[in-house]
C-alpha cells in the first residue's frame, strides 16, 4: 500500500492518482525555462543593484543600547561634552612638572588623586601629587611617572629618570570635543558603537527596523523539525540554519514553514511570504519535474535577474522581484542553501537594513593539501583554516556533498576555488570565505 500516493512504481494506482492531482494542479506551472547564469561575482552585485534600488527610507524604532546590538543606526549620536572630559591620568604613579623629574631628583608628594576626585588646586612648583589611573592630572601637572620608576621614603619622593611634557595623559577633549558627532545613520552597532553610545549617555538609540525576512522551504518529503520523519522524509533543517543566518545579516526572520511541491500550496505560501520585506525560499529551484519555484513565482508577475550561478554547491539559485519585493530561491541542499545565503541573501539584507551592503569577508590563506577540481564553476568548499603564528593555513574537508551538514559543523570557512582553476598545488595562496559566526 501506497502511503499518499507516495510509490516509485509507474504503475501504481494511488500513485497515478496523486500525480494526476499535482498535474491539474499544476499545468499552467510548466518549467520556466530560462538560463541567466553569471559568476557569483555578478550576481551579487545583481542583487546590490537590483534590491538597492527598490529600498525605500526604512521606519524607525527606539531601541534601548542594552539590545541593539546588530541594529542600523538612523539617527546623529554627538558627544554631550569633550572626551576625555579632564587631562586623564593613564598609569598609577606621580603627577609633576616634567622638568623636575630628572635622575635622581626628589620631589615632595603633597596628597593623592584617586580617580573620580574632584581636582581644584593647582600643582606647586617642587611638588608632585600621588595619582591614579583614571583620574584627573592637577593644573601645573604636566606629566605622570609610573610608580615603577620611582622610589618613596615618608613624603619624599625619588626620581629614576627624566620625565617627557604630556607623557602618560591623555589631554582634555583629544578624543572627541563637545557637539561632535561620533556616530551616524546607516553605521551597523557593534559592540564598540554600543560603549561609545554608552559613553555619551545616548541609552536609547533611533534604529531602522530589521527588514522582516520571510523564509519558505518546499519540497515532499520535508517535515517540521519537531515533527518525526518517516523513512524516507527529512526534517526542514534548512528553516532553523536561514533563521540563524537572517538573525545574523541584522534581519528578522519570519519562518513560514513548508510548501509541498505543489503549485497551489506554493502559490498561496509564497503570496503570505510577499507581505514581508523580502522571502528567501529553499529548494524547488533545480530541474527537477517538481522544482515548480520558479514557474510559481512568473504566473505570479515576477522579473528574475539570474536563474543560475556558476558555483558549486548552489548552481541552481535564483533571484528576482515580485511584487515589488525581492525573492531569493535557494536550491535546498542545506550546504548549497548557506553558501548561497551568505553570497547574495546576506547584502539584501544589509541593503534593506538601511546599510551598505558589506564586502564578503574573504581572506587568503596558505593551501596545506593539494586540490584538484573540476573547472567551469567556482567551488565552495567546506574547510578548516588554522592560524600558524600569523599564517593563515587552510586545508578543504572531505564531504559528501552539498547535502553533508555534518562537515560543515567541523568547518570554519569555505575554500574558495576559481572556476578556472583545476589543479593547485601545497603552499599556494587561496582565497576563503569565513564563517563569520564561527570565527
Ligand atoms: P531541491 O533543491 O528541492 O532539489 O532539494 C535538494 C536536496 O535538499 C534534496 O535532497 C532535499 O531533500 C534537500 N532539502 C530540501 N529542502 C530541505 C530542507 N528544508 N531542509 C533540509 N534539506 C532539504
Ligand atoms: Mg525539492
């Protein structure tokens, strides 16, 4: 018995049935057949092109620096006085004038600052005054010798060596004056733009909203990842690893669940992810008789920019607008599915955040074992780079393919092969997309 028309055998009834069910469904969804293949290069200054175009002023929210981290600021933040406020002392030692501090010269200590004292009094010539990191350098001060380099008996004190004007104090206002603006709209908040925020007293921040980003997977023989599969199913991993992305890119994930390949079920899912800001969906791109994303999305009005790009793993991805909003089709196998994320999903997001889109965080490393590829795409590769000192050495992992999630759990970066190159050789230079939350 055939469990919902699920059977490989041509002549099965329930099979029959059901595909006589999908085919009505279905036949004003034949294939789209178009070929649009660019580099990944291409298409993703594509999706820079096409998506910054579309991008509107984004609303904004109030977001307390406590949780804005990975927000795009849309406001000016200015200093609310000069930075630092006073001449800051940055070692533990002794305030002085610097041309009394020659070898061994002695100075009487009158008292000490620690730090967060009030400082009135100037500093009398032949004096020097204990101090602390952290706070404020007397006026008449005009250098601070570390304790190491001196020697204190009862009141007097005894300098080992001559002291440079301004050395160890950090001047009034040479980090920022008053009024000046330290940080603006469009900047990405980081853990140092949060502290600097901080710093000025700016504790609720005028941010752009995350663009919602709606994430769609297809396919029949995908479960929810709560859900336990049968034999021959598979849980939607692919939902969880596209949320985590999205967080990730500064977007906010809005997970729709799965369409069946179906073209109604796909048509009515794929019309609720269009009220988003963007919908990034899996699988259902390839050439397969029941890849019907593509065809789906045309009856529905879409323009598409690319349908294929010339990598391995994610050949099959696909870019458009529909709607007015832009549409991201991610072949399914879960390797393909981040490796295409991070190259074109990632700088629509940073685009519609309200951001530049930034660079792919590519590096060179050193090639530890020899590679031999098939050319005509560029590959991805699952791999592990390594740290020697400052040399980068970065070594691809074996793997069974785009749908091998486990090696990608011990890689830390993807290796990055030319599509023109077939063989290369130990200790050359390569180009390696980081994992950027992993490394
Ligand atoms: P497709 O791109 O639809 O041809 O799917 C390619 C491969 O990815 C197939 O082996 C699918 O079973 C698998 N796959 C598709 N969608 C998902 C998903 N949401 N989570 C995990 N694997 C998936
Ligand atoms: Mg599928």
């Amino acid at each position: 018995m055939c469990p919902q028309g699920r059977c490989w055998r041509a002549g099965c009834k329930e099979k029959l049935n059901a595909e006589q069910r999908t085919k009505n469904e279905s036949t004003e969804y034949s294939r789209y057949e178009t070929s649009m293949m660019l580099t990944y290069e291409q298409a993703r200054d594509t999706v820079i092109e096409q998506v910054g175009k579309k991008r509107g002023p984004r609303a904004i929210v109030n977001v307390s620096v406590w949780d804005a981290l990975g927000f795009v600021l849309a406001q000016e933040i200015k200093t609310d006085r000069e930075y630092p406020p006073f001449d800051r002392s940055t070692r533990d030692g002794y305030a002085l004038r610097s041309n009394e501090a020659g070898p061994g010269a002695q100075l009487k200590c009158v008292g000490e600052i620690k730090a967060g004292d009030t400082v009135r009094e100037s500093l009398v010539a032949g004096t020097c005054v204990q101090i602390m990191t952290g706070a404020a350098v007397p006026a008449g001060a005009d250098a601070v010798v570390m304790i190491e380099q001196t020697q204190r008996e009862g009141d007097r004190v005894r300098f080992e060596r001559a002291a440079r004007a301004r050395q160890n104090i950090v001047s009034r206002g040479s980090e920022a004056a008053a009024g000046q603006t330290i940080l603006s709209p469009g900047m990405r908040l980081g853990y140092a733009e949060l502290a600097l925020a901080a710093q000025v007293g700016a504790v609720q921040l005028q941010c752009a909203q995350r663009p919602r980003i709606a994430i769609l997977s297809t396919g029949d023989e995908v479960v929810l990842v709560d859900e336990n599969p049968g034999a021959f199913q598979i849980r939607n991993s692919n939902s969880v690893s596209l949320a985590a992305q999205v967080r990730i890119a500064g977007g906010e994930p809005v997970v729709l669940g799965n369409a069946a390949d179906q073209a109604e079920e796909l048509g009515e899912k794929i019309e609720r992810g269009l009220k988003e800001d963007a919908l990034v969906l899996s699988g259902g791109v390839s050439m397969g008789k029941y890849d019907l994303v593509e065809s789906v999305l045309k009856a529905m009005g879409a323009e598409f920019f690319f349908d294929a790009v010339a990598i391995r793993p994610g050949k099959p991805a696909v870019f458009g607008m529909c709607q007015g909003k832009p549409v991201l089709g991610l072949p399914g196998n879960p390797v393909s599915t981040m490796v295409t994320f991070e190259l074109f999903v990632a700088p629509a997001i940073d685009l519609l955040s309200g951001a530049e889109a930034r660079k792919l965080p590519l590096v060179e490393a050193r090639l530890a074992a020899a590679l031999n590829e098939k050319p005509g795409l560029a590959h991805f590769l699952p791999a592990r780079i390594e740290w020697r000192g400052t040399i980068a050495e970065v070594k691809a992992l074996p793997w069974q393919g785009s749908g091998d999630i486990a090696t990608l759990a011990k890689a830390n970066c993807f290796l990055v092969v030319p599509a023109e190159r077939e063989k290369i050789e130990v200790g050359e230079s390569v180009s390696v997309l980081l994992r950027k939350d992993i490394v």
